[in-house]
C-alpha cells in the first residue's frame, strides 16, 4: 500500500492518521555581539495549527521569525521542517538551492510592508504569476487564470490584473502580497505583522479574509503581531517574548484570559478597550 | 449512568502580579463528577468561583492542582495538564462551551458564527447553516439579523447568537455560563426545552443559572461551590 493509501483506509475506519509536527524550532539563539537578538527558543508547529509570537518593539520577534523562516542564521539551534515526503531535514544543512526552492514553493513571507513582499513596477497580474513560474509554470493562459482566480479569492477585482500594485491601496497591497505567497498552494505561511499599518476597517476585512483562507486551505501559519486582539482572532497558540526570551507558551484564549507571568499580566491589561 | 467528567481537587488561585503580586485564592479541593444524560448546576453566590470552574473545565483558566478527567473519543484524559493541541481537539469533538458574552468577529454573519463548531468539524458548509438556521428559527431570533455580523445585536440577540452555538453539536459534555440571562421568559422556555433535548440524547450538561425558575425546571443537583472556596478549605 501506498502511504496515502494507508491513509485513507485508516481515515475511512474512522481512525486519525497519525499526524507529526511540520516545524520543529529547538533551542533557537540568535546573538548580535553581546546583545541578545532571541535566546534558546523551542517549540513544535503542526499541520494547520495557527502560532502567534507576541511581544512588544524590541523582544526579539522578528528576529525569531527570521531565524525561522531561513532569512537569518541563527547563532546556534535548530529548525527541522517536514518535507512533503515526510522526511524531516534541518534547514540549516540543505544546500542554498534546495532552501530557496522550499521558501518559492513550499512556504509563504507576508511582510508588514507590501512593498518588500511585491514587485511594485509589474502587473498585478505578474505578480501572483511569478511565483508560478518559479516552479515551472510556463503556459501564459494557465498562470493568468491562476492569478485571476487568486486576485478574486483576495477580492480583487478581475480588470485590476494589469495595473500595477503601485496603483492599490494598502490594503489591496497587502492582499495581492498574500495572494502572490498562496498561489503554489504553500503548507507554512510566516507573516510579519499582516496587518499593521492598516485602517481599522481594512484591518478587519483583511483578518476576515486570512482567516477564512488559513482554514479553507489548511495552513500552518506563524505570525509575529504586538497586537494580542489580532493574536485572539487569528491563532490557535501564543508565545509570548521579552528580551528575546520566551516567558509564556500556551493556548491563545488561556494566555490571554489568565496570563501568569507579570510581564504577559502587564501586556494583556494594557489592551485599550473600545 | 454513564460519568462523562471527573474533577478531583481543583486548585485555582490567580497571582496578580500588577498588584505587587498579591494572591487572590479563588477555589480549592474541587471534586465533583458529571454523568450522561443529566445536568448539574454549580450555586453559590457571586464571586464564589462558578464561572472560574467552568473555564477551566474548557480549558480557558489553567489550574495550579488536581485533575479533570473527561472521557474523550474512548480514553480518559486530563484537561488540567493536556497539551494546547489536546485541549484544541476535546474542545472540538467533546466539550462544547456557552459563555456569557459573545466575542465577536468582523465581518462574519451571525449564521456563520453559530455554524462554525460544526464547520471544524468538517461538516459541509450548507448543512452546517442548514442546522444553524433551525436553531435561530427555535430561538425566535429575527430572520433579517441572520445573515449580519452580531457586534450590533442586542444582549438577547447575542445571547441566542451564543446559544445556538453551542447547541449545534452533539458534544458529549456541555458547559453553560448563564444562557438565560439576557433572554425574555419565551426564549427561556426554549433554552429549558434545549436543554431537556440534551439530556435525553445523554449529554452531561454543567450550567450556572441565576434564574431560579430556569435552575429548579434543569437541574438534577446542585454542587454548592462555596464548599470549594479557598478560603474554607486553607482553614
């Protein structure tokens, strides 16, 4: 029997197959000089599952999601990663090619500015189409289909595929960047801040539409937010930094409702409430 | 009958570190059992624990001490010390939650919000609305409000909003934060009906009910939490 094959017949007797993590982050560390950028981080990631790392400017969050998502050598530890063939390799150890390959194709960066996740001088259109190409698209009509198909998933409308995303709006922006990262059907999406720097309102429509795309499409997701409401509507776990430190893990609604260290007490009184 | 969920000396204190670290003991030694088919009702006057008990029967409050033992897809599990994952999957599959307050998300429609235990669950999107519907239609819940976002609703409205969230699955175990609260006496008696349903397709239900008339027409016993307060058992 083929893997898939097992798996099937163990979901059809009603049995979960059984499921291991996509991410395994041990002991992360990452040291500027003396300075501490994230120290001794750990922690797993599975399929589908949701982490936010919080914490305010200057815990270190970036910085850990970087060394993560292979954009920043740590200084020591480890970060395992699932292949789809099930195979767990450190992606410290791959060759340069294979790493790039796996950040085209099999993970997605939203940055915080659209304009370091986009191509702002070609069409929107280009854009999604791009990252297509990367993995060997080559027919015009199909990769156009796709990006049209995408830029309506992220409501954009159809005769905008030709304008060029300097013309769009923050938010637009920012919905082209996830629809550019989401085309190859990515399993690990890191984002940075997704939705800073956004009106409320466009705040809220884009946090709408990342939900329902991280459920319909199964993603694991790991977003760096400071904002603990953005933390409460998007994910399933937090982890809570300071000083590049974790000093709080657990499940959202938990750390949030009944936070234990002082500094998480401190961060989740100083919501403002509406 | 059945026991669904066991707790056996639950500790829960909260350190309030804003506060130079002053404890605030809220319950200890709690032990209680719920069975199948059968609701049980904590009392007690306010601020005695009741809501806290509940939250971390779902997992929301961490406890210091003791278990809480629910049987979950065949097996026996502890909520006090499983792993986010676990407390992720008996949510979805065994212990279902009506809280007091809804929460509210942009944008999405009340129907949605009832719909969506369901949903994770995997059932298709239509017959998921499909069941959502008859429950808002139950709770007399105004046809046009169905398909708006519930952060306008009035307290009731939210209120049967939450309700028919909760109520949509067949979760073996079934916690209620006062359901009736902000309901008037017609969507009580539909609440009680809810309930009632519950128990007969054996259900282990636990409620806070400040309404006398909806406690004395669910309840099968009274678990009196003041015997839990932390402060009678330290002494």
């Amino acid at each position: 029997m083929t893997p898939s094959a097992t798996l099937e017949a163990l979901a059809k007797a009603g049995i979960p197959a059984p499921v291991k993590p996509l991410l395994t982050v041990e002991n992360l560390t990452r040291v500027y000089g003396k300075r501490i950028g994230c120290a001794d981080v750990s922690f797993d990631l599975w399929p589908g599952e949701v982490l936010a790392i919080v914490g305010e400017s200057g815990s270190g969050k970036t910085t850990l999601l970087n060394c993560i998502s292979s954009r920043l050598t740590p200084t020591c530890g480890t970060v395992h990663y699932r292949m789809r063939d099930g195979v767990s390799a450190d992606i410290y150890k791959m060759a340069e090619a294979e790493r790039r390959y796996l950040m085209r194709t099999d993970w997605g960066f939203v940055h915080q500015n659209p304009i370091d996740g986009l191509r702002m001088t070609v069409s929107a259109g280009a854009n999604v189409g791009e990252r297509l190409m990367a993995v060997g698209n080559r027919h015009y009509g199909n990769i156009r289909g796709a990006a049209i198909e995408w830029l309506a998933r992220v409501e954009i409308d159809e005769d905008r595929v030709d304008d060029q995303p300097r013309t769009f709006s923050g938010g637009m922006r920012q919905r082209l960047q996830i629809a550019r990262n989401l085309v190859t059907e990515p399993r690990l999406v890191f984002m940075d801040e997704p939705t800073g720097g956004l009106d409320v309102s466009v705040q809220a429509r884009l946090l709408d539409l990342l939900r329902g795309l991280v459920s319909d499409l199964g993603l694991a997701v790991v977003v760096v937010t400071h904002d603990l409401a953005v933390a409460r509507l998007l994910s399933d776990r937090m982890i809570v930094m300071k000083e590049g430190r974790v000093i709080e893990a657990g499940l959202t609604d938990r750390v949030l409702d009944d936070p234990r260290a002082p500094y998480t007490q401190l961060l989740v009184s100083s919501i403002l409430q509406v | 009958m059945n026991t669904l969920l066991v707790a056996s000396e639950v500790k829960k204190t909260f350190i309030m570190h804003m506060r130079g670290g002053v404890e605030l003991p809220v319950v200890a030694n709690v032990s209680f059992s719920l069975k199948a088919g059968a609701c049980a009702v904590l009392g007690g006057p306010s601020g005695v624990g009741k809501s806290s008990i509940l939250k971390m029967l779902y997992g929301n409050y961490g406890c210091d001490s003791g278990q809480i033992l629910v049987q979950h897809h065949g097996r026996h599990v502890d909520v006090a010390s499983a792993s986010p994952r676990l407390v992720l999957e008996i949510r979805r599959d065994t212990i279902g939650y009506v809280s007091q307050f809804l929460r509210a998300v942009p944008r999405v429609s009340a129907l949605d919000v009832a719909a969506e235990p369901l949903l994770i669950r995997g059932v298709e999107r239509e017959t998921a609305r499909e069941q959502a519907r008859d429950l808002f239609t139950e709770l007399n819940l105004p046809e046009k409000l169905w398909s708006l976002p519930p952060a306008t609703f009035s307290g009731g409205e939210q209120q049967r909003v939450n309700i028919a969230r909760g109520f949509i699955t067949d979760h073996p175990v079934l916690l209620l934060d006062e359901p009736t609260a902000s309901l008037d006496a017609a969507n009580r008696e539909v609440v009680i009906e809810l309930i009632a349903r519950k128990k007969a397709d054996g259900a282990a239900l636990l409620g806070i009910f400040h309404d006398l008339d909806v406690r004395n027409a669910v309840a099968d016993h009274v678990i009196d939490v003041s015997a839990f307060a932390a402060g009678k058992a330290a002494a």
